[in-house]
C-alpha cells in the first residue's frame, strides 16, 4: 500500500509540473499581449522627462501629472496613457513609428527636428484641429521655435515655453572681485576682462571666471559656437546651396575665441569639454566653483529658486527679486543668440487626432504653463506683459528671447551640430589647428548632404 | 540494401519535414530582414519621400570620408584590445580558479558581478571615477602627469578608458568558459604526466591548452562579435569624443540611425560591421580548423 501510494505520488508529480508550466506560459504570454496593449482607448503622450534622472526632471513629471489630472477632472470620460522617451531620440522615435505604424498621438518634439519631419511626414498640421483665432496665433507666432514648425500654411508644432539662454553670474562673487553687480558686461571684450577678475586658483578653492559647454553633445554648437560665429557675421548653413558654411572666417574666430578661454586666458576649465551640459556648468555654479555661466537656460530658473538665490521670481510675482544669484543677456550683437523651445505635435497616424489637438489647447493655456518648469519661459506674448514679468531679472530674459534667433532649417541638423562638436572638441583638447579641423568636419558634411 | 536505402531516404525526409518550420522562422526572422537591411544600404530617400536605388553610392561616400576610415581602425584597435587582454586576464583567473583553492567560490562569485553588471551602468561608473575634477582614477593620474591631464580629453587615454571599460567586463566571462573547459579535462591524464616527470609548464602546453582549443576559439568569437557590436558602453562612456577619437563603427552605426535617423546611411554602416565581423568569425572558426576536437 505504502508502495503503491509512493509509485502514485511520484507519477502525479511531473502531471502537476506540466501543469504549472503551462499556467506559467499562459501568464506570460497574457503579461506580453496585456503589455503590448497600446493603452486600449487612451489618448497617448509622449514627454520627454525621465524622473530618475534628475530633480528638475522630477518636478516637469509632476507637473505633467498635476495637469492631466484637472484635465482628467474637466473630461472624465478620457483616458490618458504616458510615454516617455529620451529627450534626443524622441523626435527620430516618432518618424521610425511613424514609418513602422506604431501611433502616438500627442508628444514633445525639438524645433531642430522640424525640418526632417515636414520632409518625414510624421506630423499632422494642427492648425485647422486647434481652430485659433488670427490673435491667439500671433500669441504664439513670435516665438523663433514656432517659425520652424510652419511651412506653407502648415503648423506642426506648438511651443509649450521659450528656452533662450543668457550669462548667469554670482553677485557676491562680483563684488569680492571689486564688480559691479548691478552693471554687468555687455560685451565679449567686457565679459573676459570680468571672467580674468573672478577666477580664483587657490588650494582647494578654484573658481572658474566663466564657464562655457564645449562637449559632444548638440549644446556645443547651440550655446557657444553658433552664437559666437553669429557674432562674428558668419553663418552655420546656406539655405540656397543646402551647404554648411561655418569654416568660415568667422567660425575660426569663434573657435579661437573659446580656445582661448581656456588656454590662454585660463578663465575657463578645460573639462567644459569632456562631460555633459549638466555636469559642466548646472552643478559646478552650484557648488560655487563658478562665477559666471554662459548659456544659461531658462528652464534651470526654478533651480536658482530652490537654492534660494533668487526669490519669488519661480513661479514668477511682481516681487520678485535676485538674491545670490542674477543674469544679464549675452553679450553678442542682437540675433546671434540661440532660442528654441520644446513644441507640441500631433502625430500623423495618431488614431485620436482631435483628442490629441484638444489636449494640446488645454496644456498651453496661461493658467497651466505658468509653473511649468520647463517652459522657461512664456511662449505666449501675452503672458509677458503681466506684473509679474516686469522685475528687471524678466525683462532681461525677455530681451534675451527677443534677440534670439532658432537653428539652420537643415534636415541633417543633428550630423551638422554633432560634426562641430567633435571639431571642437579637437580644437580645445587635441590643439588642433581650428581652420583645418572646422574646414574637414564642413567638407564631411558637404560631401554627404549638399548635393542630396 | 536496397530497403536500407530506402529507409534512410525516408528519415531523412521526415528530418527535413521536421526541420521545415524552424528554416520558415530562420527566414522570416533572420534572412529576411537581413536582406531588407543590405537593400537599404543601396538605397536613398529623397526630399520628396521617394525612394530610390542608388548602387554602391552610400558604400563610396563612407569609404571617402577619413572619419568612417578611422572607426574602422579604432574597432579593430578596440577588438584587438579587448580581446588580447582580456582572454589572457580570463585564461589566467581561469588557471586560478580550478585549482583547489580557499574560497574559490566566493573568488568566483565577486568576479562575474562585472560580466553582470549592464554596460551602461558599469560605462557611468567608470565615467565617474575618470570625472576630471572628482574622480579618484583622476586624482591618480594627475598625481603622475599634472593637475591639468584630463584622462577623457585625450585621445589616447580615451580610448585606453574604452578598453579597460570593456576588458573589465569581459574577462569574466571568459574566465567562467575556460574554467568550464578544464574542469572537464580528466585528472588522469595530468597524473600521467606527473609520472613522466612533465613540470607545470609542460601540463600546460601540452594538456590544458591543446584542450582547450575550443573553448577558446567559442569565447574568443563571443567576446569579438560582442566588442564590435558594442556601442552602448562606448556612448555611455565618452559618446565618441574627444573628437571622434572613440567613435567605432557600431557607434558610428547608432548615431546615424537612433540618433539621426539617417537608415539608409545606416544601413550601409551595418554591412561594413557584418563584413568586419565576417572576417573575424573566419579567422577564430580557422583556429579550430574544422577538425573535431575530443574531450
């Protein structure tokens, strides 16, 4: 009997083992249907904040899913899924679903980009969904980042903010060094004899007088070298021919101008050229390791706030006022400064287009975008002349965004920005020579896309 | 005979009856995509969206550019690297580790956490101990060199940064493949030669190796296709720069499809890899020599 029940149990065990194989199966394949299910009916958006990377990430997610929920609450009938991709790969992620039928239907897209997305088709025009009156158009059509999103009539993206950059400086640094805070440099002659004033090399106390990103990513070109060749009367593309133009005699000066920043001068670290925007200048300024920081965004303003060197100026008040911080426009001639901002697009198989043009209405409105961090500042004129935009630190920013101008419409912009980079990052830490080094990475260029 | 034939030919077709679904998903799965990707490579799309062949043209315009010139050199400096030094670090562990030692196990145990660990994470970890201002390999290195020497700003120790990077990541593997094949070697036959009076080197040379000639030319192909194919760990690490000083080709090949959306360049990009890894597939599949090795 013993026996019999033994022979039994060991029989009935592999039958128990293949049946917990197949629930095990059967789960997982429902887990990947159940995973792959496109959010049943939701409208999908797709941001571009990961919240583990960083605070100011953080709070634009928090942001995100305050609104959503006064939109949930006004429209409790719709579903909202989001997506979240990576800042420089969600516009290439649109296209290639666009191209695979993978629909999203709302998402962040980058002025740079618009160019290859009219080319690409992934973009729905939004002006006949979004149905503005001439007046609320013009709220927005000021903006450089709107200019390159309209082509022929057609509008493929809303700004959501305007990002412009300026110098951004430490009060109490300028006066230890015997400078007035509250007159600031307004040239680049000024601005490097204040940068020599402010650097301090002590044992374990290094300030740098003016720290500038020069690494491999695309802020390179967009907040050093453009400006600069910019200012020196030179151009980073030709519209006409299609050919990068920036070898020229003013994209050597800029090149040197920043070569000499750091070699010569010695204001600036040499490591701005090795890391990344973030680690190169957001984090030393707010250690104290640097007195001024050219390319400053607008989107960092809220950081300043939680340091408390500034106060009531994120969310802005009309009391408002700098504390250990401040800024002042950079000091190129007037439309050699960098301003985009982030758009909002409507994918072109997205299968809710209106929902999608209905969603984007609300997120842009006034009350909503005004503590979007990363709206920097505000893409609507409108909201400009309201009180709390009228304390000196707003309108110096607002004078920088009016001065700004967006990227060459190039749609091989990414390979143009990531070219110069890396020229310049030759330039600055390999010593090589800058009218060789700009000339091959213009000739690379050329020779791929001016004849396309 | 006849009927011995015939059985034969039988169950040979039912083997290839059987084996028909399997060669319909390596079609779908494998060739057909690979055929749509090296098509692509002799492809351009132009303003107006259309597509069109346009022969070798993309080939020539890579092999005219010094920059794809120079990623091809550097994924041959970066493979020969990463795998002459870590097969030798992985063979040596590997010597190490099945000898019967105290706390092997635990030696084993805290070597693969590398092997395990995603590239990425381990590329920010290196990242930071080469941070110019904080890193304590920087320290080091400015001890020697001065305060000025930034480790990845310069084209040389970039690059070297790159292969360390992958070298810790992959002897361990290599350590666990080798250990693998001469813990199967038969004690005997090492008895044997301690009989004929063989010292250690001689064991070596002519019993662990020779034995293990399979596991090596197996991890060796692993470990290369893995190198060549690696852009992640590289992008993590140094996206490429100074310069394009640590741009390699599967970098290269990232950039201009996740990055700038160029397929068709890309694509073209991708058969130059497969054509490199091609040519190190045949010469490691050469150190076997098509013979049958017997454990």
């Amino acid at each position: 009997m013993f026996a019999l029940g033994t022979v039994a149990r060991v029989k009935a065990r592999p039958r128990r083992r293949t049946w917990s194989w197949a629930v095990i199966l059967v789960g997982a394949f429902l887990s990947v249907i159940m995973g792959c299910r496109p959010g049943g009916n939701a409208i999908k958006l797709a941001h571009i904040y990961d919240p583990l990377s960083a605070p100011s990430a953080r709070a634009n997610c928090e942001w995100i899913e305050r609104v959503l929920q006064r939109y949930r609450e006004m429209h409790p009938d719709v579903e909202i899924s989001i997506e979240q991709f990576k800042w420089d790969q969600i516009d290439a992620k649109l296209m290639t679903d666009y191209r695979a039928g993978a629909s999203h239907d709302l998402a962040w897209t980058s002025p740079q980009w618009m160019a290859k997305h009219f080319d690409e088709g992934d973009l729905l025009d939004v002006s006949p969904l979004l149905n503005w009156s001439a007046q609320e158009t013009a709220d927005f059509s000021w903006s450089p980042a709107w200019k390159t999103a309209e082509r022929e009539g057609k509008v493929i993206g809303v700004p959501n903010g305007v990002h412009t950059r300026v110098v951004c400086f430490r009060r109490d640094y300028f006066e230890e060094a015997g400078l007035d805070p509250d007159n600031p440099p307004q040239t680049l002659d000024e601005i490097l004899e204040a940068a020599v004033k402010l650097t301090r090399q002590e044992e374990g106390e290094d300030v740098w007088g003016l720290g500038v990103y020069c690494g491999r990513e695309r802020g390179t070109i967009e907040l050093a070298f453009a400006p600069l060749l910019w200012h020196y009367g030179g151009e980073l593309w030709d519209e006409t021919t299609g050919r990068a133009i920036f070898a020229s005699e003013a994209g050597v000066k800029a090149a040197r101008f920043l070569y000499d920043l750091m070699h010569k001068h010695k204001v600036c670290p040499t490591w701005c050229a090795t890391g990344t925007y973030d680690d190169d200048l957001l984090e030393p300024f707010l250690n104290g390791r640097m007195a001024m920081v050219w390319g400053w965004g607008s989107y960092w303003i809220e950081i300043l706030e939680q340091k408390g060197w500034i106060q009531g100026l994120f969310p802005p008040t009309p009391d408002g006022k700098t504390v250990v911080a401040d800024v002042f426009v950079t000091p190129t001639i007037p439309q050699a400064q960098f301003t985009n901002a982030w758009l909002m697009s409507v994918h072109a198989i997205s299968k809710r287009p209106q929902d999608a043009a209905n969603l984007l209405d609300f997120l842009v409105q006034p009350e909503q975008l005004i503590d979007f961090p990363d709206a920097g500042l505000p893409a609507r004129r409108s909201m400009w002349d309201r009180p709390e935009y009228q304390t000196q630190f707003y309108r110096r920013w607002r004078r920088a965004a009016e001065r700004g101008r967006s990227m060459p419409a190039t749609p091989h912009y990414n390979e143009l920005a990531d070219g110069i980079a890396a020229a310049i990052q030759e330039i600055l830490l390999q010593d090589a020579d800058a009218a060789k080094t700009l000339k091959r990475a213009e000739d690379e260029y050329n020779a791929r896309f001016a004849q396309l | 005979m006849r009927g011995s034939l015939s059985f034969s030919s039988q169950r040979n077709f039912a083997a290839t009856l059987l084996l028909l679904p399997a060669l319909a998903l390596l079609i779908g799965l494998l060739l057909y995509p690979l055929v749509l990707g090296i098509r692509s490579a002799f492809e351009m799309t132009g303003a107006d969206g259309a597509t069109k062949f346009v022969g070798g043209r993309l080939f020539s315009v890579l092999a005219h550019e010094p920059r794809f010139l120079a990623d091809v050199l550097r994924s041959v400096v970066y493979v020969v690297g990463n795998v002459g030094i870590s097969f030798v670090l992985g063979y040596g562990a590997a010597l190490v580790i099945t000898r019967p030692v105290r706390a092997a196990g635990i030696v084993r145990a805290t070597i693969i956490i590398p092997w395990i660990t995603p590239p990425v994470v381990s590329a920010v970890l290196f990242r930071s101990m080469v941070d110019p201002s904080k890193g304590p390999a920087s320290h080091v290195v400015q001890y020697f060199l001065g305060s000025g020497f930034m480790i990845l700003g310069n084209a040389q120790s970039a690059m070297a940064t790159v292969i360390v990077h992958s070298v810790w990541r992959s002897f361990p593997f290599i350590m666990l493949m080798i250990a693998a094949g001469i813990a199967a070697i038969p004690n005997e036959l090492y008895e044997s030669a301690a009989v004929e009076g063989c010292g250690a080197f001689r064991r070596f040379r002519y019993i662990t190796l020779p034995l293990t000639k399979l596991h090596c030319a197996i991890v060796l192909l692993i470990v290369t296709m893995w190198t060549i194919q690696d852009a992640e760990g590289v992008y993590a690490l140094t996206s490429g720069g100074p310069g394009y000083s640590t741009e390699v080709v599967a970098l290269r090949l990232f950039r201009e499809s996740f990055l700038n959306f160029d397929l068709h360049i890309a694509a073209a990009v991708g058969v130059v890899l497969l054509l490199i890894s091609g040519v190190f597939a045949a010469l490691y599949l050469s150190l076997v020599g098509g013979k049958r090795v017997e454990l």
